[in-house]
C-alpha cells in the first residue's frame, strides 16, 4: 500500500543544488554578498556553490537553510539536492532541525545551542559572542516575541 503523503518520485530530484541554492536565493531576494555575509563565508565561495564549482560539505548545506531561512521541507530538498539528508544520529542535524522547526534563525542563538551541546559551529570560521553579547541578543530576542 503506498502512503499518499509520502511517495517515491518526491525523492527525485532533476534539479542540481546549485540549480536549487539559486532558486531558494532568488525566492528570498538575497544578493550575493548578503546570503555570503550572514553565513560568514567569502562572496567567492558562494558564487563557487551557484555555479557548482565547489560542493558544500553537510554543514555548510545547513548553513545556507538558515541563511535562506528556509523551512524544514525546503532544508531537507536542499540537503537532498547536495546528497545528504538529516542524520538522526547526529546531534549538529538535530539541534538546526528543531531550531528550523522553531523558526530560530539567528545564527549567534544556533551556535550558542550548539557549543552547550558540545558541538562545533556550523561554519569554524565564525567567531562565537561573549556571554554579556549573547545575553544581549537573548534580551532582545524576548522583547522582540513579545511585541
């Protein structure tokens, strides 16, 4: 018996990632320089995962979905796309997948997530806040919700 919700031909794709990182972008009206400065990599390198010059590792495809800020069936199709999916095992891929589930895309809260989990940032080369910045955000994060 086929399950309706769920069949086959939605885990095929003829779309490449680049294809797809391109659309999600267009989608959100996000230029170059804005998707590559929120996620703190070179505009070069973006231009390189358009283009399909470079292949992103797992990390890096959840980066762009929080960057894009995408849900998480558009996160899931962009892992696909990339050739990685949601690792139930891994405790970097639940964490982003509960934070998207929640609508969390503020990349300091993620990370801050992540490093009391004794997990490594999304991207290495982001620089982590102090506790008084974080506590800052989370401050305004709460003021924020609450209007």
């Amino acid at each position: 018996m086929e399950d309706e919700n769920l069949k086959f031909e939605d885990f095929l794709s003829d779309e490449s990632f680049p294809e797809a990182l391109v659309r999600f972008q267009k989608e959100k009206n996000l230029t170059d320089e804005e998707c590559a400065g929120q996620a703190d990599i070179s505009v070069k390198s973006w231009q390189f995962y358009k283009k399909g010059k470079r292949h992103p590792i797992s990390n890096t495809v959840l980066l762009i979905a929080i960057v894009l800020e995408l849900n998480v069936e558009e996160t899931e199709y962009l892992l696909h796309t990339a050739g990685y999916h949601f690792e139930e095992n891994n405790c970097t891929d639940k964490i982003v997948r509960k934070c998207i589930e929640k609508k969390e895309y503020n990349l300091d809260m993620i990370y801050k997530m992540l490093e009391t989990m004794g997990q490594s940032p999304l991207n290495k080369r982001r620089v982590q806040k102090s506790p008084v910045q974080m506590l800052s955000i989370a401050r305004k994060m709460k003021k924020d919700n609450s209007q």
